[in-house]
C-alpha cells in the first residue's frame, strides 16, 4: 500500500509519479524512486521537530522514465551515448549536446502534466499562499551517497514561481543528467548510464536574511569533534557555488564553544527576483558585521549534532535562517553525507588546533 498526494492506493504495480517530502515513502530506502537529495529531505523531516524542512515534492524517476518512454527517447539517448569514445572527451560534450536539446525539445505527456500541476496545487494549499516560491532541484539515483561523488552534477533552479516554469525546470533537470561532467565521469568509474535515473525535488524557498553549508567535522583534518559553520547573506548559493568567501566559524561540539572565527568582507550576496535569483551588493553596515550571531551559532551546532546522530555519519549540510516577525527560524535545506574525510576507524584526526583555512575551499582541494 502507497501513500500518494495524501491518499493511500491499494496497489504495488502503478507508478508513483510524484511523492511529497513527508510521504512515509520518501526515505532512503526509495532512493531509486526519489533520488538522493529527495530522499534525504524525507529523511530530515523525520527527525523531529527542531530540525524544520520547507515542504516540497519530489517529481520520481516513474516521472522520467515515462516521459523518455512515451516520447521514444530511451532508444535515440541509448544510441548516441554508444557513440562516445572514452579517451575522446569531445564526444561526450557533443553527445551531451544532442541528448540535452532532444529532451528540452520534447513536451511532458498531459498526463504527466496533471500530475504535478496536482502536487503544485496541493503544495500551495500546504503553505497557504497565492505567491509559492520554490528551488527546483535535480535528485539523480547515485548522487549524495557516501561511496560517490555526483553531487552538483545536475542543474538546480531558484525562486520559480509558477506551473509553467516548473514544468520548464523540472525537463531541464532531467536532460542535466547529460551534461558532460555526468557523462565522463559515469563512464569512468563504471556507472551503466540507464542504472542512474534522475528525480527532480521542488521545494517551497526560504526568503532567507542568511544561508551557508556546516560539515559536522572539520574538513580542514577531519577531527569529528568540532562543526564548521559557513555563513553569507542572502541566499545560500553563493557559498554552494563558491562565488564568495563567507564568514567561518569553528564550533567544539561537546561545549559549544567557538575556536575559531574568519569575519570576512561581504560585498556580495544573492537575492530573489521576479526573474530568478541577482547578484547584489550588501549594504556598507553590514559588510564587516558577522554573518551569524552566537545563539544562532548555537542553534546551528544544536542540529548538526542531532542530523549526525540521526545518520550516523559525519554530515555536509545547506541551511538557511529565515526573519519571521521578531524570531528567527533555522531551516534546513540538504543534509549529506561529508565525503572528503570518510575514512577507516582510527584514521580520523582529533587535532583541535584552530583553523583559518575557507572550509569549502578545503573540502574541493580534498575531493
């Protein structure tokens, strides 16, 4: 029995199309349906109720394979990827090329169509507003695991705010399964392109005041007894992407005590707009200001410390802190699993010494 739009279906045979974030479905043990960044979303509302996820739904691999089927595309992306000479990059980058254009091309079937309008119709009436928001994100099968390194292979979209441009989103996060980055890099290591599968995630968006990434160690050394939090204004894009250097702040988690601190000029932040999402410059008072005050430090160790326990392993996660009123509310966006310092037991370092080191920057020399 599935539980599907808030309905259950007596069946195990029909495909599910479309799965909501709090669905008892959406779980790490879907990731083939949902993928694993959905997955993972399903995953963190379950943990309890400090740990706070904007709602969304996931648009399933049943979703893609019946749009590539019912199009007759599997055979045409089948054939053109058979083309592509591993020692020859260019191949992939214009197979990557074809593929992406053929599926932008071609329209969802109606009755694909219906359904997310359903899903984006029941998530409105979730958050009861007429002006929804959402980050449209993609969610393939073998990315955010703790053996593989996939993440920010595919597309990710941002401040979305109708049906019509979802529907546009939601293709070109399925044909970013092809990007060339993807191509190569399952052709080197042995992924069967028809076995990953995408998953696209639409998410209601944070109208953030700041966002950043925390990792549940240190990934300057790996020592599992401190949280390093990374923190911008505005919308947490501009630390994901590494368009600027945030502020950094080095937690010890048994006391909660800040070891380290790397206040830094934030010119720039991100910002939502009617078209999407800008670059704009942060106002001059609060360039040189911190980021984040400490009880919010304190709150964001709070949940790194909870979403760890919960996954059992060090964790790499997007959050966002939103002003609601005279409150602040801490939400998280993404939780996976800290890949750069997975090691073998007794390998982990436990060197406290502070860090001045740019966290992500670290973490991409690492990978």
């Amino acid at each position: 029995m599935r539980r599907l739009n808030g309905h259950y279906q007596q069946t195990m045979t029909d495909p599910t199309y479309t799965l909501h974030f709090d669905s008892e479905e959406c779980t790490k043990d879907n990731i083939d349906l949902v993928g694993g960044k959905n997955a993972s979303l399903g995953e963190l509302m379950d943990i309890g109720k400090d740990v706070q996820v904007p709602p969304g739904f996931a648009v399933t691999t049943d979703f893609y394979e019946a749009f590539i089927d019912e199009q007759g595309l599997r055979g045409y992306i089948t054939d053109r990827l058979s083309e592509i000479d591993v020692d020859d990059e260019g191949t992939a980058a214009e197979a990557s090329e074809d593929i992406r254009k053929r599926i932008k091309d071609v329209a969802f079937p109606d009755f694909l169509v219906e359904e997310l309008e359903e899903s984006w119709d029941r998530l409105r009436s979730d958050v009861s507003t007429s002006d929804l928001r959402v980050a449209v994100r993609s969610s393939a099968t073998a990315e955010d695991l703790p053996d593989s390194s996939f993440a920010g292979q595919q597309d990710t979209y941002l401040n979305v705010r109708d049906v019509e441009s979802i529907l546009q989103r939601t293709k070109a996060c399925m044909a970013s399964l092809f990007t060339t980055r993807a191509i190569v890099y399952r052709e080197e290591n042995g992924f069967d392109h028809d076995e990953v599968l995408i998953s696209v995630g639409i998410q209601k968006m944070v109208d953030a005041r700041t966002s950043g990434v925390m990792f549940t160690l240190n990934p300057a050394n790996g020592d599992l007894s401190k949280v390093r939090i990374e923190a911008n204004w505005g919308l947490g894009e501009a630390v994901v992407s590494g368009r600027v250097t945030p502020d950094s702040f080095l937690v010890d988690k048994p006391v909660y005590k800040i070891v380290d601190r790397d206040i830094q000029q934030k010119s720039m932040m991100i910002t939502p707009t009617d078209n999407g999402i800008e670059e704009a410059t942060v106002e001059d008072d609060k360039q040189d200001v911190p980021s984040l005050t400490a009880n919010e430090i304190i709150d964001l160790t709070d949940l790194a410390k909870s979403i760890e326990k919960y996954y059992d392993e060090p964790q790499d996660i997007e959050w966002a802190i939103e002003e609601q009123d005279d409150d602040n509310q801490v939400f998280i966006l993404q939780s996976r699993p800290e890949t750069a310092w997975k090691q073998e037991d007794g390998q982990q370092s436990t060197d406290s010494e502070p860090d001045t080191s740019n966290a992500a920057h670290q973490v991409l020399d690492n990978l």
